[in-house]
C-alpha cells in the first residue's frame, strides 16, 4: 500500500508534468479561445502545485535545495542580462 509521502511525491510528478506540457501547448495554440483555457488550466495546476508543495515541505517529504549564494545570482544575472 501506498504511504502519504509517496502519493504526495507521485500527485507532485504528475503536475509537474503537465506543466511542462502545458508550455508547449500555449506556445503553439493559434486559437485564441483555447490559448486563453489552456493558460487558465496552468494557473490552477500551478496552484494546486504550491499547496501540494508547502504541504510535502511541511511534512518533511520534501527538502529544497540549499538558496544559491548572492554572488551566484548576481552572475547568472549579469549574464543573463548581456544576453538580451
């Protein structure tokens, strides 16, 4: 039988996924109805993600990587800004 932990990793997997999809398929819509839908369907997979998420945070399922150090960030930054 399945535990909580790993029904919340394989529920979080799932949306992830979908997610990923949900790009290509906004970036190659030509309806404008359907691009609005599938734009709306995104937001609330995202949503339920980051609830998903704080609540395997909070349990301790889940353990985010360490936060980059400033200078890293300022780096990509700069270089991300050079390439614009």
């Amino acid at each position: 039988m399945l535990q909580d932990k790993d029904m919340v990793n394989d529920y979080l997997a799932g949306i992830n996924a979908s997610l990923t999809g949900y790009a290509g398929f906004i970036n190659e819509s030509n309806n404008p109805e359907l691009r609005q839908t599938l734009i709306q369907l995104r937001n609330q997979d995202e949503a339920r993600q980051r609830t998903l998420y704080n609540y395997a945070l909070n349990k301790g399922y889940y353990k985010p990587a360490e936060p980059a150090q400033p200078e890293v960030v300022q780096q990509i930054k700069s270089e991300l800004s050079s390439n614009q």
